[in-house]
C-alpha cells in the first residue's frame, strides 16, 4: 500500500506540471530541439529567466525533464520515464481525450525528430549504487533483462565485446571512455556488423543505412539519493539526426530501464513484452 501511495503521489506531480500551459510550452521547445540551456529557454520561448527556471524545477520535480551538465552549463532534456509509466498503466485500459493526449506526448517524447541528436532517461531505483553498477556491468545481471553481456575489464580505454543472440560483436573502436565505480559509466555503442544485421532480420536498406551512420555512445550516471534510492541518468548521444540507431534507441531503451528497474527491486524481470521487437515495429526487418 505504501508503495501504491508514493506511485501515485509522484504521478500527481507529472499531471500538475502538464497542466500548465508555459511548462508545456517548454516541453514542446525540448521535444523540438532537446538539450537547451536556461539561456536558450528563455530567448526561444520570450519568457524572463526566473520564469522559465521556475518552470523547469516543477518538471525537474515531475521528472519529465532531466538535466546534464556539460562544463559549466547544464543542459535540459525531455525525459520519457514518467509518461511512459502512465501509459503502461492506463492508456491500454482507458479511453478518455487525456489519456490520448498523454499517448501522443509519449510517442513524442519517445520518438526522435531530426533536430534530437540526443537520448536522455531518467529514473529513480530502490537499490545502490554499488548494486546498480553490479547490474551494468556483471554478466549475471545484463543478461537477465537486457540479454545483453560484454566481455571487458571495465577501465577506461579498455576494449569491449559484446554478445548477443549467441553472436559475439568486436570491434576495436567497441571502448570503455570512462569509468568512475559507482557514479559514471560510458563506452561506445557497438558496430552493425553484417552478422548482426542477419541475426535481426534486417533488410539490406536498412543495414546500408546503419553502417553509414556515426557511432554513438551512451553514458549513465547514479546519483544516490539516500542509503536507499539511487537516481540512474542513461544519455545516449553522438547519434545521427534522424538516423536508424535513433529510432532504434529511443524506442529500446524505456523497455530496457524498466526491466533493469522490476529486477533490482523484485528480483524479476518484467513479462515478456507482447510487442514486435523495435525493428519490425520500425519496418527495418525483411518480416
């Protein structure tokens, strides 16, 4: 009971901060270009800096959006955490003109335009830092509810094979960039080889179109909050404005973090997801 009532109190707070029709307005500028600085914000949307820093701490406080910083400047970015619990609990059970619209803010948030080189999600995790690092790195865990294991020794510089759907991926630009043991971790993403792209069903349009692009990286970031929860920031970026591994990735990654987050906290992944796998949903399959 007491964990219904903390789900739904933090829900209350995603509903309060969409009802304002300037936070939303932020919201649409982030969806449009992600990644603003508090200068950018307020030049874009003509709206003073107190204004629109005010704004932001209400969808700070929502999660709807999450921030990175990057120097000395932080940069915000929509996060899709929060909408897509909503949806997972009630846009299938529902149908009322707000769940639809909180559909569409979903897919928006999701769903990565051209003008969106970045990925950012976030989300809270009753666990530690010590345990959350255990299940980004140690095979026991990756495969459990990524089906995902990597062969490194986890410093940075090092090399990385990956291993999935019993194909071993190698590359050497496959690398750790950096390694901090409970606080940060970030390595390149791995290469579509022709024997992935085969393992996938990928057509030859689209694995002609993957292989053209950059390669992308991801970095995650745990910020303890208390001996209890731990704040994961997962920022995928380098990606290629409107390319194939966006799509790919905004639509991966939300199943991936929260099977990530059902185990550290039950000790079991979720069901198995009833949905085509992301590239047959994408069309990007011979299926």
């Amino acid at each position: 009971m007491g964990s219904q009532m903390v789900a739904h109190s933090e829900l209350d707070e995603v509903f309060r901060a969409l009802a304002d029709p300037s936070r939303r307005l932020l919201l649409d500028s982030l969806n449009e270009r992600n990644g603003q600085t508090l200068r950018e914000l307020g030049s874009r949307l003509d709206m003073a800096r107190q204004s629109v820093s005010k704004h932001l701490a209400v969808l700070e406080a929502a999660n709807l959006v999450t921030t990175v910083r990057r120097g000395r400047e932080k940069h915000h970015y929509l996060n899709a955490a929060p909408i897509n619990e909503i949806a997972e609990r009630w846009i299938t059970r529902y149908e009322q003109d707000r769940v639809h619209a909180l559909a569409d803010l979903k897919r928006a948030l999701e769903d990565t335009p051209v003008e969106k080189p970045s990925f950012v999600y976030s989300t809270y995790i009753r666990t530690t830092p010590e345990r959350l690092w255990q299940a980004l790195t140690e095979p026991a865990f990756t495969k459990r509810y990524w089906s995902i294991t990597f062969d490194t020794d986890w410093q940075a510089g090092s090399a990385m094979s990956w291993h999935q759907r019993d194909l071993k991926i190698t590359d050497p630009e496959q690398v750790v960039l950096e390694s901090e043991p409970y606080r940060r971790l970030s390595y390149t993403w791995h290469t579509f080889s022709a024997e992935w792209a085969e393992s996938v069903g990928f057509t030859d349009a689209a694995h002609e179109r993957l292989t053209s692009e950059r390669r992308s990286k991801v970095s995650f970031e745990i910020e303890a909050l208390d001996p209890e929860q731990v704040r994961l920031t997962v920022l995928h970026d380098d990606l290629e404005p409107g390319g194939v591994t966006a799509a790919m990735i905004s639509q991966g990654w939300p199943r991936v973090l929260a099977n990530l987050k059902t185990l550290l906290e039950t000790g079991e992944t979720l069901p198995e997801n009833p949905e085509p796998p992301t590239p047959v949903r994408l069309g990007l399959t011979t299926a």
